[in-house]
C-alpha cells in the first residue's frame, strides 16, 4: 500500500501545484512550498529520501553562475527602454505612411510594427499594451471591426515568443541544454553535446518569419473578402502622413532598430558575440536609441531598471521555486513515472510530442511561460530527446506553442493584456473572437513544423555546420 502510495506522489504533487495556483498564490512559493511540504511528509512516512534536498545548494549555485542566464536582465532592460524610447509610435506612423492607402493597410501596418518590436524587445506584454494603447483606438476610428483589430494586436504582440531575441528562447535555451545533456547519458553518451541559445535563436527565425506572412496573408484576404471592416485611410491623412520631410522621418524611425536588430541577432548568428554579449550590445543600443530620441532622463533610466529588477526577481525566484519542486519530484521518481507514460502510449515518439504538447498547450492557459519552462520543459525534455528528436526543433516547437497558448481564451494573457487598455466599447467577446483566427494559423504553423522539421533546423545547420 505505501509504495502504491509513493508511485503516485509525483502525480498529487502537480494537482496540488495546480489547485494552489488557482486559489492566486505566488507561482514561486507555491512550487517551493508543496514541493517542501511533500518532502516533509514522504519522509515522515518513509517514502522520500531527504538526501535529495542536499543537491539544492548547487543547483542554486549554479543558477547564480550561468552566463547564459545574465542576457535575461539585459534583454529585459533593452526591451522596457525601448518601450520607453517611444519607438512603436514612430514605427506605427512610418508603417501608417507606406501601406495605409491600401484597404487592410493599418492591420498590416500593426503586424509588421509587431514583428519589428519582436525582434526589438521580445516582451509580450508590454507589445501587446503598448499596441494596444497606441492602434486600436486609431484603428476603431477609421472602421475596423472592433474584433479584427482586437486580434491583430494580440497576435502581432505575441510575436515576441517566437522571433528573437525571446526572452522564452534565452531560458528554453539553458533548459533544454541540460535537458539535451542528460538524455545523452541516459544513452551512455559520456561526452554529451549542448544546444546554445544561439541554436535556437537562428532555428527560430525562419518559423516566426513564416508566420508573420501567414499573418499578413490573412489580412489581406480578409481585406478583399470584406472591405467593410479594413476600410483604407482617408486618402488626407495618408498625404498628411506622407507629407515634406517623410522620408528623413521613415529613415529615423526604420534605421536605429533595424541597426539594432542586426547587431544583435547578427553578432549571434555570425559568431561574434554569445548570446549573453550580444544583449549588453542591445541594452547599450537601446540606451543610445532613447537618447538620440531625445527620451532619456535619469528619472527614465531609474524607472527601466526598477522595472527590470522586478522582472528578473520573477524569473529567477520562479527558478529557484521550480528547482526545488523538480527535486522533489524525482525524489519520488516522478522523472521515472512521466518516462512510462510517454514511451506507452500509441504512436510511438508522435503519440509522446502530440500529448506533451497538449499538455503544456492547456497549462498555458492558467500558468505563464516562464513556470511551463522551468517544472514541464526539465521533467519531459530528457525523455523526448532520448526518443531522438532535434533539441532546435522540440525548442522552436514548445515556444510556438506558448504562444498559441497566450492567444487561446478565456485565460490567454495577451487578451488580458489588450482588455486592460481596450476602450469601454470593446467587448471582451469582441477581442475572444478576433483572436481565433490566428489561433488557427498559429495551429497550421505548428502542424508545418511538425511536417517539415527542416523549416526550425535547415538554418542553424547552415549557418553554425
């Protein structure tokens, strides 16, 4: 009866997990804590090992010396200076220029700003908020319909989980790195390969360009289905826009981030630069940026890092809960349990990913990326990897499907994002049905890669050999 007991403790470990979250308890804290409650009860009856606790301290340790880990605050800090440095509101006025003429324009004006911040900042919610703000009472103005342009917002937000640099990449990075190594061993690989940040930034690259264009597609076949609700703007405001000096206002709005993102992203894929160094060149630019915008004060600068230091307190709290909760759970040999679930189920290394998937695509609804990253990603990653697939593409796979998970109501965050600065007259079902479009072309993304896994890892092979 008491090992019957103990096979199972990793499965009430995730339900109270689960349950604790939905009563609003602090993610880091609730893991950290059930995690230490079930160790304190196993080994009262006999069932866990307490030794397993005693691998904590260089788990913490090593957490507090990964280089991979300090690009976080630093992609963090690009990413809210650039929001500071009123960089979406010049690239929307540019975009606004160049296509609004055309029916559909704003929308795509929208998307392709959305893919430019991606690749600037890579932080969801201050895209979605700040798109939000900026857009959408633009675009209700000039006659969209309220759920269309409710959902290109959120999707063109979103952005920022697939195209680097993704902060979701930086940590899916250093995860499914340990992940990588430790199903090498299980094999008897005793001198187990890595995958880098770098690996996945360069796989990921191609799947987010490809979806931006499924993305504008869909806009423009519903431009042509239904003119009515991507009415072109009036032909006044784009003479406006498009007025005397235009280009030397496109040229100031393109070029710096589009220089920045070359420097970034370029110094990784060129190998001039890890990860870690290329975003204290963003954070550096983006510093320059806001100053040759004429938006950098000391008052802006304290506020960015204030705002930076909350984000990576989160993230690296939610580290160190997870890192307790992980060994606990193979203390009762949860790792072992998830292991026989996996390799029984029918078809075999596709039946494992398509139920994996499902799973983190439901937790997505009630838990952020971040805890998906840390508790999930450990507890299958050796397993899937020992079955043979491609770290880059399982990597570009998880962060795809996150993101889909961020759009998906009624628990998706960019909607709770965009509901925060919608105007009243927004309906909340207006923003669930506009969203569910892309949530369907986000679906046939995933059901590309899946097909044709060279889409994620043709690149990286070409470019690292």
């Amino acid at each position: 009866m008491i090992e019957h007991l103990a096979e199972w403790m990793p499965l009430w470990m995730f339900l109270t997990v689960a349950l604790v979250l939905l009563l609003g308890y602090p993610v880091a804290f609730t893991l950290a804590g059930t995690a230490l409650i079930f160790a304190f009860i196993g080994e009262a009856a006999g069932l866990f090992d307490p030794a397993f606790l005693a691998a904590l301290p260089n788990r913490l340790f090593g957490i507090m010396t990964n280089e991979t880990l300090i690009a976080v605050p630093l992609f963090v800090f690009m990413g809210v200076m650039l929001e500071r440095s009123k960089v979406a509101e010049n690239l929307l006025d540019t975009m606004s220029a160049l296509f609004g003429s055309l029916r559909g324009g704003l929308g795509i004006s929208v998307t392709l700003v959305g893919m430019l911040l991606a690749a600037s900042t890579g932080i969801v919610g201050a895209t979605v908020v700040t798109m939000g703000l900026l857009s959408l009472p633009t675009m209700l103005r000039r006659g969209y319909s309220p759920a269309l342009a409710s959902g290109t917002i959120c999707a063109a937000g979103t952005l920022g989980q697939i195209i680097p640099p993704s902060i979701i990449l930086v940590l899916l990075g250093d995860v499914l790195s340990s992940a990588y190594q430790q199903a090498q061993l299980d094999m008897g690989i005793f001198a187990p390969e890595t995958v880098s940040v770098g690996d996945l930034f360069t796989g990921a690259l191609i799947p987010g360009l490809i979806l931006v264009g499924l993305y504008l597609i869909y806009l423009l076949l519903v431009a042509w289905l239904k003119p009515a609700s991507m009415p072109a703007m009036d032909a006044a405001e784009v003479a406006a826009l498009r007025g005397p000096g235009v280009i030397r206002r496109m040229s100031s709005a393109l070029l710096p981030p589009l220089v920045l993102i070359v420097a970034v992203l370029g110094s990784i894929m060129g190998g001039l630069a890890t990860p870690t160094e290329a975003a204290s060149v963003g954070a550096m630019g983006a510093i320059l940026l806001a100053i040759s915008q004429r938006q950098f004060s000391l008052a802006i600068l304290r506020d960015v890092a204030r705002s930076t230091t909350q984000v990576t307190s989160m993230v690296f709290l939610i580290l160190i809960g997870a890192s307790v909760f992980s060994l606990v759970f193979r203390g009762y040999g949860g790792d072992e349990l998830v292991a026989e679930l996996l390799t029984g189920l029918p078809g075999g290394v596709f039946g494992a990913v398509l139920v994996v998937m499902l799973v983190m695509f439901l937790l997505g609804f009630v838990l952020d990326f971040i805890e998906i990253t840390f508790v999930v990603v450990p507890i299958v990653g050796p397993i899937l990897l020992a079955m043979g697939l491609d770290p880059v593409w399982l990597g570009v796979m998880i962060a795809i499907n996150l993101q889909t998970s961020f759009l998906t109501p009624p628990f998706g965050f960019a909607l709770f994002y965009l509901r925060g600065v919608a105007p009243a007259e927004v309906k909340t079902g207006q923003i669930y049905r506009g969203v569910v479009p892309f949530i369907l072309i986000q679906l046939l993304m995933l059901g590309l890669l899946a097909a044709w896994p060279a889409i994620a890892t043709w690149l990286p092979g070409v470019v690292y050999g």
